[in-house]
C-alpha cells in the first residue's frame, strides 16, 4: 500500500488495482477566501499550490472517498475537486448523510452505512465517528466519518478524518490496532472558539497510543491550522517519536510494503 500527500487532507491511496482519492480540494492557491479575519495579515486558501505532478497521478484514480463536504467544509471536497469527479466520472464513496449533497452536484454516489463494516473494493470498510470541534463552534460543524480500510494482504489503515483527539478515537486505536492511522495535525481554528481538529499534542498522543505507523497531514495548506511541518518534527523528535510519527511533504509517497 503507498499514500501519496497531495495536500491538507487530499491524497491518493494505492492498494492492488485501487487508486483511491481521498477529499479532493484541486483549486489553485488563493483561489478561496480566508477563513481567519481577526488577524492583521489575511490570507486567502489554499496558502500553496499542488504538488508538482498531481495532474499525472489524478489521471491514475479509480474511486474517491470523501469524510465530510456539507457546511462549507471546501477543504474537503472544493468546486475543482466536484468539478474534476464530475467530468472525470469517478465513484465517489460518502456517507449516507452526504449522498443526496452529492447527487445535487451530479456525482456517481456510493453511499456508505454508519455503525456498519461493509464491504469496499475488494475489502472492507468500517466508519469511525468525528468530533470536529466543541461548544458552539462544534454545533455548527459538519462532522463527519473517519474510515477504518482492510484490504486482503495490505496494511489496515484508519483515516481518521477531521476529528478532535476522542475516546471514540483512542477506542478504536487500541481495539482494531491499525497499522497506518492519518490524522489531521493542523490545530486549525477559527477567531472563536477552541480547536476543530488534532494539534501538535494530539498527534504524539495518537502516535503513543498507536500500535502502527501515524501520518500527520492537514499542514501548512489553510490559514487556520497554525502548526508547521518543521515545529511537529521537532516535538516528535524530543519526545522520541520519529520512527512512528511520519509528517510527509506535499508531493511525498509513503510506502507500506504488504501485510
């Protein structure tokens, strides 16, 4: 199995025959407005561009998969990204909840059942609830599914979508004991209110807690999540996490090898 970072939480997974899209955000840097105002330098999103090559490896797609897309959440699945599943015809796998947003846009929907393993391209799939945020922000929050993958002869993999660090999270960390878990690592938030996703600390707490290898993404792409590459490679090195805690570059494959 290879993970290909695109960016924020858009990547490829290639497992066997499958080349699986995951929240395709595909609009040029600065294509989208800010979602900070309360700061004296704003900046419009995405804050960089796609990887060299992408265009290459989105010509290799053969599903996708989306997390969450409705309330805005454009770091999930933007007009680009609609626009190419659209014209590309590529199934798109969602949750119920989502299938009907996604139907509106013309796409070929799959939907997927909550509290249920079922079956998903050759193997199987099983959704994991998020909490993207608290209190009142958190209310106004689509929050969406993580998804837990187990393909014959590949590596498990929880993508955990965008989430707080939970006891629903840690749950499932210890039972089903993945062997490659992505989180998001952005610390993204707005003016008000806490974080809607995992941090720095959350990161190294899943990476402590894992029983496999922890990717971090969700960097350096919008201008709500704080946390760089360059400051969670340090904390992972301090607390002795470098060789559990993978905090990839956009563009960068990681390959799992077979189970």
């Amino acid at each position: 199995m290879q993970l290909t970072q695109l960016r924020n939480a858009t990547l490829i997974i290639e497992a066997g025959p499958h080349r699986v899209l995951v929240d395709p955000m595909l609009a040029p840097a600065g294509a989208i407005p800010p979602l900070k105002y309360a700061t004296a330098r704003r900046r419009r999103n995405p804050l960089v561009g796609l990887p060299e090559g992408t265009d290459v490896r989105l010509r290799t797609v053969t599903h996708c998969l989306i997390t969450h897309c409705r309330k805005g959440h454009f770091d999930h699945l933007d007009r680009a990204g609609a626009r190419w599943l659209r014209e590309s015809r590529t199934p798109v796998y969602c949750m119920e909840d989502d299938a009907g947003f996604l139907r509106g846009k013309g796409l070929l929907v799959q939907p997927l059942q909550a509290d249920a393993t079922q079956p998903f391209l050759g193997g199987r799939v099983t959704p994991v609830p998020c909490l993207h945020g608290r209190g009142l922000v958190g209310r106004m929050m689509a929050h969406g599914y993580g998804y837990h993958i187990e393909w014959p002869g590949e590596p498990s993999l929880y993508l955990a979508g965008d989430t707080l660090l939970t006891d629903t999270v840690r749950g499932h960390l210890r039972e089903h004991r993945p062997a490659v878990t992505v989180v998001p690592a952005g610390g993204a938030r707005f003016d008000l209110g806490g974080d809607i996703i995992m941090g720095r600390e959350a990161a190294l707490q899943v990476a402590r807690l894992s029983n496999g290898l922890v990717v971090a993404n969700h960097l350096e792409a919008l201008d709500h999540c704080p946390v760089t590459r360059a400051e969670l490679r340090e904390a992972r090195d301090r607390a002795g996490l470098e060789q559990r805690l993978l905090v990839p570059e956009d563009g960068a494959t990681l390959d799992f090898g077979r189970s």
